[in-house]
C-alpha cells in the first residue's frame, strides 16, 4: 500500500532536507527534523572519531527522525561498509541512512535487519526499482538538482516513469524544487514528497560560506552549469553548479587556491576540488565548487530552515504525530 513520505519516515511534513557534504552539518540536520521535516547531515568521507564527533552532535541535538547521508561511490565498499557500521552502533533508531546512489545489496540489507530507515537517491528507472525491491525510500533526481547528477531525465518525466513501475512505492521527487507551486508539479508526477538542497544552503544553520550563500541568493537558474571540472575527490561525475572561472576555463593548473577545516583537521583545496566553500574554508571561494539548482530562481535572502520548512508545508502531505513531537530530547 502506497504512503506518504511522512507516514513513512514518522515526520510531520513529507519533505527531506538533502545531506550535503560540508553544508549539511548536524546543525541544519536538527533544526530541519526540529521542524517537523526530514532533516539529514552530510557524512561524506568521514570516518572514525570525525564521524563519531557529528553522530554524537546530531543525537543531541534532535530526538525526532533525521539521517545520515553516505556516498557509496565516493568512499568505496570497504569504507562505506565501517561509515555504515557507525551509523548503526552509535546511533538511536530514529537516526535513518541516507544513500546517494546504489551501494551492494549487502549494505541495503544490514541496514534494514537493524530495524533502520533506508532512503536512497537515484537518477534511473532501474536504480529506482532496484532501491525500491531493498526497501527503501526512493529519491528521484532529475537534472534540474544542483550538485552530483546521477542521471540525465527530468524530475518529473522520471518520477512518472518510477510511479509506473512502481505504482506503490514510496517515492521523493528531487530537483529545481525552490517553491510551493514546484512542488505540487512533483507531486502531481506521481510523487509522495519533495527533497530540498538549494533552498537551505541560504539558512541560518547551514555552514556553506557567506559568498556561497550571497552567489546562490542572486543567481538564476541560467547562472548553473552542468559540468565535470570539479572532479578531485569525486571523479566520474557530472555536477550542476554556478558558472565560475574554472568552469569557464577547465584548462587552469591544478594548484591550491585555499585552505579548509573539517572536523578540526585542515586542509588545502585545489583548484576543481569537489568539495565546497563552508564558513571554514578561506582562499580564492569563488573558483570554489558551489553547487546550486535551477531552483535558486526562488532564492534570496537567508532565513531560518523552520521558516523554509514552514513554507512548503501548506503544499504537502503532513502527518499528525503530535505526539512524538512532543517528546523531549
């Protein structure tokens, strides 16, 4: 039987945050979940006491459902497997797993023996349909999302290909979701919620540099570019970001043009670095990669992500969990 992203995840509103490396920390995770939403942390290449440290900021900050979002291709089998082992031992079971694109079975399967929730981002019909027989929530992304692309269809064409083959699923449209009305066309493709990225790197709580958040508040769609430059640390990958000087001149020397902290360790960026200009990174930002979709059309200012949330309830399916958010932390 057909359920709402919300009935699923036992949240109030059937929208996820995106878990972005760098920009999504525990922070924006929990204000998200806070406000009735699905909220999700950026877990990336972390591992060990750097993962542990998030984990441990996440569970304090939030008793309701949230996630951790893992790049299988990214880290490969041997370290998604111990990042997935963290997850498990470390956390409450209202913390889901959050997977951008397919990792092996086994992975799908430890997940849901551990009684947790599994969502899975995909960009086709047939990754769709695989996530979906391993139980998960499917998030459809189209091309219009900003950040890594996993496909090449539009949102809506492939949440209707995926509601087809799928007629009972559950399953989250992604991409160039800025606004109310942007979402009601996802679902009325066929969707059972929305995911945002774009429209919560210009809040409060997210960590993304302030000229990340002030270049997305006034870009349009027209101002992203689909690309491969930025491919060190993540290889092989398409990505929509905003047009800069490395992606208009991919030919520039591979030197370093800044300097980062994650998890209190630091770091230097190279130019085409995959990673983003977070409030820890210094340096020449605005050749840094800033990922962004066509939904920046509906950005501006910076705001608070419950006022982000809030904006998007009145068009989603909501459950009454009163209850369990009444609970305290």
């Amino acid at each position: 039987m057909r359920t709402t992203l919300a009935e699923e995840l036992g949240i109030r509103v059937s929208l996820l945050q995106s878990g972005m490396g760098g920009v999504a920390g525990p922070g924006l995770a929990c204000a998200v979940s806070e406000a009735g939403a699905g909220g999700c942390v950026g877990g990336y290449k972390l591992t060990g006491e750097a993962l542990s440290a998030v984990l441990r900021r996440l569970t304090a900050g939030t008793a309701r459902p949230v996630g951790v979002n893992l790049i299988p291709e990214v880290v490969g089998p041997d370290e998604l497997a111990r990042q997935v082992t963290q997850v498990l031992d470390e956390t409450p079971p209202h913390v889901h797993v959050s997977l951008f694109g397919m990792p092996g079975d086994g992975v799908c399967e430890r997940v849901t023996a551990a009684g947790r929730k599994l969502v899975i981002q995909v960009g086709t019909v047939a990754d769709g349909v695989r996530a979906a027989e391993r139980g998960a929530v499917v998030v459809v992304q189209g091309i219009e999302a900003g950040g890594h692309l996993l496909g090449e269809t539009e949102r809506d064409t492939l949440v209707a290909q995926l509601r087809a083959a799928l007629p009972d699923a559950c399953l989250v449209a992604a991409g160039g979701i800025g606004s109310p009305d942007e979402a009601s066309r996802a679902l009325a493709a066929g969707a059972d919620g929305v995911l945002l990225g774009t429209a919560f790197v210009n809040t409060h709580e997210s960590l993304a540099h302030r000229s990340f958040k002030d270049a997305v508040g006034s870009a349009g769609g027209t101002d992203t570019v689909i690309t491969d430059v930025y491919e060190i640390g993540w290889p092989g990958r398409r990505h929509r970001v905003l047009a800069t000087a490395a992606t208009r001149d991919p030919g520039q020397a591979k030197k370093f043009i800044g300097r980062t902290v994650v998890e209190g360790k630091p770091y230097l960026v190279p130019r085409f670095s995959a990673a983003v200009p977070t409030e820890a990174t210094s340096g020449r930002i605005e050749e840094m990669a800033m990922y962004c979709g066509l939904s920046c059309d509906a950005v501006s200012g910076e705001v608070p992500a419950a006022e982000v949330v809030a904006g998007f309830a009145p068009v989603l399916p909501c459950a009454d969990i009163t209850e369990t958010l009444s609970g305290e932390k």
